[in-house]
C-alpha cells in the first residue's frame, strides 16, 4: 500500500479499516448479507470520506501478503481423495474454462474497442478469467452444497490463478512487442505448473521433517503459519508457479497436520490461524473498496465512469457470465454422453447444479492485482483496470449475494449419495472400539492385575452404549445435544463458582486459572460434540 503520509497515518488508517471490519461483519449478519459484498461497499463508501488519504495497492505486495496464507487455507480443508477423484472436472475448470473465457473475453473487447490490440485484449481476458480463491471461499463457507459440486468449486478455485496468471504474462509480453510462440508457450506452461508443484511438496515434507523435531508449542504454530509464504516466495524464485506450490504445501499440510499436531498445538494453532484468515480476507475486500476513489479518479471521476463506460464493462462482465455457463452445461453434457457410452463413471450433475456453479464465478484481490501490475504505457492501461475492478464489483455484489437464494430456488442440497462409506455414527463406534482396546490394554499391570477398574467400565459403557442405539442421525444428535447441553450448564455453574471464590479473595489467579483451563476443555469437548 503506497500513500503520500505519514507513516503514523498509515497506521492510523489500518485501525480504521480493522474497526470497520467489526462492524461491517457484524452488519452483514444482522442483513444475511454476504459479508464480502458489505465489505466491498464499505470500503469504497469509506473511500471518499473527506480527510481518508488515497490509497493505491502495491500488486506484488498484495499477492505476496494476501494469497499464499489464503491459499494454504483453502487447500489445508480441502479434502484430497476427493480432489483426486474430481481431478479431471477440476481441471476443465481451471484450465479450459480459464482458457475458453479469456478467448471469449478478448474477443468482445476488441469487438468493443477495434483499435485495442489482440495481445492486450487477451490481457484482459485473462484478467477476469479465473474467479477468485477468497471470493469463492467467503460464500461457499456459508452455504452447504453436495460433496461433489464443492469439490469441483474449491478444486478450481484453487488452482485457476496460476493458469491465468501465466497466460496473462505471456499476453502482456506480446502485446509489449515480444515475440510469442505457441509451442513455446505451452512447454513453459507446464515447466511452471509441475515446477510449483514439487517445489511446494518439497517445502511441505520439509515442514513435517521440522514440526516432527519441535517441540515447543509456539514455535510449531509459527512455522506452519509461514509456510504459505515459503513455498510462494520459492516458487516465484525458482520461476515457477508460487500459487501452485502454496496450494501443494497446503495439501500436504492438511494431509499430514493429523498426525503431526498435537492436540495443544492444533487448538493453539486452529484458534490463531483461524483469526488471522478472517483478518486476512476481511482486508482483501475493504483494500478492494478503497481503491475504487483511485480508479475513478484514473477514469476521470464516478461520473466519467457511469456515463462513458457503463456498456462495455456491462458487456465483458455479460459475456464472462455466457461463457461459463455455456462451458459448464456443455462439460456436464458431455460427462453425461460419456458415461452412457460407457466410458466414464462420472454421472450427469443435472441443470440445477450445473446452474449453481455457473452463477458462482466471484472474481477478486488476484484480478485486481494483476491488472495493477500492467506497465503504464500498456495500451488502455486504465479501461483495463476499469473493467476489472467492474468484474469485481459486479460479481461479488450480484453473484454472491445471490448465490444462497439460487441455490435454495433450485433446490441444490448435500444428499447421502455422495457421502463417504460410514456414517458418523459407525465412525464414532470404531473409535470407540480402538479406545476400548487400548483402555484394555493399559488397565492391567505387569502381573496381570486390574487397576483402572472404573476407567475399564466407563470405556466399556461407552462401546456398549453405542452399539446399541439404533435411531436414526437426526434422533442420535439431538440425543447428544440434550445430554451436552447439561454438560455445558455444570461448567457454567462451575466456572460462576471459580470467579465466586477469586472475587471474594479466596483463591489466587493460579488456582483461577488451573481450573479455569479444566472447564475449557469441557467445554470445547460439548460443543464439539453438539456441532
């Protein structure tokens, strides 16, 4: 972020933004709003308050800061047997479908502007080609879509920056007199995506080597917390894809961290990573609205930009729309003609989802980043930046706000046909089972002789508990949730009576704080149990 002012009102203007994070999530709730697009708004109302100092985005330093944590979190859930399994959906997506808009994009732009050369034209297009990781993940986290369709969404949020990334160089390098060969560009496409990919499963084995021999706490969280940034930072060096190795270290990371963390470290870590996400995406959308007052003064002000490019930024976000649309039915198509011709597993999605994933195309902070990074001779240099912060808007305000209606209209809902082999209750049982076995195991000495006796019988109940029910989920969590309800009342009860004794000096913030910690743990344990 570069500003003529002090540094100190820079600082001051971070605060700012970080209190109306607060309150712009906390408006979105109450208006079941998204909160990106109340940030989106937010940020540029902000923007032109009277005294806010202009702010311009440095692009390498927003892709740095802001998308390998990102990333790392998106592929760190991501659920890699069935990324696998989807893989070639997946790669339609980030791929083709990243290729097919670009083609499309570029086409209309020239139609629109005759004089824009076709190399700047195809900058464009892959521009606003590839929705966004961090758009695609603050509405997708907040509605509940069948496993397949989500994986297909993630998948491609994923992994379709680095294709239009690397397309956008190389038309930046022939719309700025370098000379382009296709075969050429192809084997370079693939020496960035394989080379990102084992660098970033380089730096993700190196972190389990590491987090195997820490052993302080703190220690294991900050190293996990900076390997986003390694693997992005070391694939850019290296001259290969940083986006595509944070996104492999992150699968690894998700792989690996359940073996590798200990329980402390994976509440301590969870806790702190979950903050500096939240913090993190919430900055990407508000930096997005501030910098609206900086492209229309570019354009000549609000005015300028209503009036004189209203059409054709309404064109190309028309025809980004059509083009995913018309890719996903006709993938789906074909999907479905391949499996009745027996030549594929994969059934049909059908209309509805296909509908649900063709609307949910959110562009975000990597469009805008890299239309900033254009050189400032670059042929239409300012339309270009127009229209990519007007994909933005229009997406994230249009698109993902409504995304939740549509997909209660089209009656899109998760359903036990995708779901894995064993219900949550079967799964529940098996572990069970291997406490129980261990319980066993430990509660005899040397010689033979019981002496854990309660702790044999509590494990045994338990097992025996769990066998025996036989209601249905629905009638099993509600069963769960009466009984932790209860628990959860007793720690409240139990904590009031801690701060009792502490206020009334009879015991110290040692003794506070010791049992204080007991009853957290309950606590975390119940909820969890509920959820």
């Amino acid at each position: 972020m570069r500003t003529a002012v002090h540094p100190a009102e820079i600082f001051e203007l971070i605060l700012v933004m970080l209190g109306a994070v607060l309150v712009l999530h906390w408006l979105a709730e109450r208006l079941r709003w998204p909160p990106s697009a109340a940030l989106l708004i937010g940020g540029g109302a902000l923007a032109f308050i009277p005294g806010v100092p202009l702010v311009t985005l440095d692009p390498e330093l927003v892709l740095v800061l802001f998308l390998p944590p990102l990333l790392v979190d998106g592929a760190w859930n991501t659920e890699l047997v069935r990324f696998r399994r989807h893989i070639a959906g997946i790669l339609s997506l980030a791929v083709g479908l990243v290729i097919f808009s670009t083609v499309i994009v570029a086409a209309v732009a020239h139609w629109l502007i005759p004089t824009l050369p076709w190399a700047a034209c195809a900058a464009l297009g892959a521009i606003v080609s590839p929705p966004d990781a961090v758009s695609a993940r603050a509405v997708l986290q907040r509605v509940r879509l069948p496993r397949r369709l989500q994986a297909l969404l993630e998948g491609e949020s994923l992994l379709n920056d680095a294709t239009g990334l690397v397309i956008f160089r190389f038309a930046v390098a022939a719309a700025m007199g370098a000379d382009f060969q296709p075969g050429e560009a192809v084997g370079r496409f693939l020496l960035l995506i394989i080379g990102g990919g084992a660098v970033g499963l380089a730096i993700g084995w190196l972190w389990v080597v590491i987090a195997a021999r820490l052993r302080d706490e703190l220690l294991l969280v900050c190293a996990t917390v900076l390997v986003g940034w390694a693997a992005y930072l070391c694939g850019e060096a290296l001259g290969v894809s940083g986006v595509i190795a944070a996104v492999t270290a992150g699968l690894v990371l998700g792989w690996q961290q359940h073996v590798v963390f200990s329980a402390a470290v994976r509440l301590r870590g969870t806790s702190f990573w979950q903050v500096l996400v939240f913090l993190l995406e919430a900055l990407v959308f508000i930096l997005i609205g501030f910098s609206l007052r900086d492209i229309a003064m570019r354009a000549g002000g609000l005015e300028s930009v209503l009036g004189e490019f209203a059409l054709p930024l309404g064109a190309i976000v028309l025809a980004l729309v059509v083009a995913r649309f018309a890719w996903v039915f006709a993938s789906d198509a074909i999907v479905g003609l391949l499996h009745r011709l027996g030549l594929g597993q994969e059934q049909r999605m059908g209309a509805a989802c296909a509908t649900v994933m063709g609307w949910a195309g959110m562009r975000g902070v990597v469009t805008l980043a890299a239309a900033l990074t254009l050189p400032a001779n670059f042929p239409q240099r300012d339309f270009i930046l127009l229209a990519a912060f007007g994909v933005i808007l229009v997406t994230v305000l249009v698109q993902g706000s409504t995304l939740g209606i549509l997909i209660r209209w089209t009656g899109v809902r998760r359903t036990e046909d995708d779901a894995p082999p064993m219900t949550l209750t079967a799964a529940e049982n098996a572990m069970m089972r291997a406490q129980l076995a261990a319980v066993e195991r430990l509660a005899h000495d040397a010689d033979g002789n019981l002496i854990h006796p309660q702790l044999l019988r509590r494990y045994t109940a338990r097992v025996a508990a769990g066998e025996r029910f036989s209601g249905t989920e629905e009638e099993r969590t509600t069963a769960i949730a009466s009984h932790f309800d209860v628990i959860i009342g007793a720690v409240a009860a139990g904590r009031a009576e801690l701060v009792r004794l502490h206020r009334t000096h009879q015991i110290d913030n040692e003794t506070l704080s010791s049992l204080e910690l007991d009853l957290d743990l309950e606590e975390l344990g119940a909820e969890s149990a509920k959820a």
